[in-house]
C-alpha cells in the first residue's frame, strides 16, 4: 500500500517524463485508492514516492482526471488567492496566487494527447499537484503573501 511522503528533500525533487501510460496502471490504480482514502484533491506520483510526472484531479461524483506528462500550455491573466494544504505538508496551510484558469497539455490512459482547461477549484488543484512535479511545495510560497 501506498504512503504519503512528507520529506519535504524528497518532495523537492523534480519528477521525470514517462513513455507509456499504460506501464503505470498499477500506480495509478493506487494513487486514485489513496485520494480517495485521504478525501484529497488531488496527488502527484513524487507524493507516494514516485519521481514521474502523473498528476490526479478529483471529479467527484466522475471519476478523477488522470494526466501524463502535464505541461501548462496558457494561463488566465486574472489571479485569485485561496488557502491551499497539502497532503504531504499535515498541519499546514499556506495562502497563495495563482492564475484563475489554466489550460494543460498532456497525454491521457492511452497515450494519446489531451487537452483540459480547469477554473475555480479545479484550477488551483492543478496547479498545486503540477507544482509537485517541479519540487515545489507550499511551503515555498511561504513569504510571499503569508506575512513571513
């Protein structure tokens, strides 16, 4: 079974592309068991310890948005700020900026390229979970509009 990492030199390490989505059913097949186990928004393969890029988004009630290799092809020019946690980070949360609406490039289950545009709180989700396969955490946006 799969755990959440939370050391935070682990998290900070960037993930690598994959080549066939179908060789990472298994841990996709997981990572969706534990978002829905932890009732999280989403989770990044670097967050059960796998260095790939696979980002999950909950779609509650459909099933979640599973993206390979994610590149964020255009974002909104309007910002929003919202309170963010992190299932790797337990016990804190960190406000932060980010663009209303992002439009993401990726390959789908079949290797095929997709293309989403997530607002509002799908939106930050995205980002968060993308933030994770560069090394970013939220605790690096500490300072930022947080007081520090």
């Amino acid at each position: 079974m799969l755990e959440i990492v939370t050391n935070t030199h682990e998290l900070h390490r960037i993930s690598i592309p994959i080549h066939n989505p179908s060789e990472h059913r298994h841990l996709v097949i997981e990572m969706r068991e534990m978002l829905l186990r932890t009732q999280g928004l989403g989770l990044a393969a670097v967050q059960v310890g796998s260095l790939i890029r696979i980002i999950i988004i909950d779609n509650d009630p459909y099933p979640p948005f599973v993206l390979y290799n994610p590149l964020i092809a255009k974002t909104s020019e309007q910002f929003a700020t919202s309170e963010e946690s992190c299932l790797s980070i337990p016990d804190k949360s960190v406000i932060v900026r980010r663009p209303k609406t992002v439009k993401i490039s990726a390959l789908n289950n079949t290797g095929d390229a997709v293309v989403f545009k997530f607002s509002g709180l799908k939106a930050v989700v995205a980002q968060h979970e993308m933030d994770h396969l560069n090394g970013v955490i939220i605790t690096d946006y500490l300072g930022e509009l947080n007081g520090f």
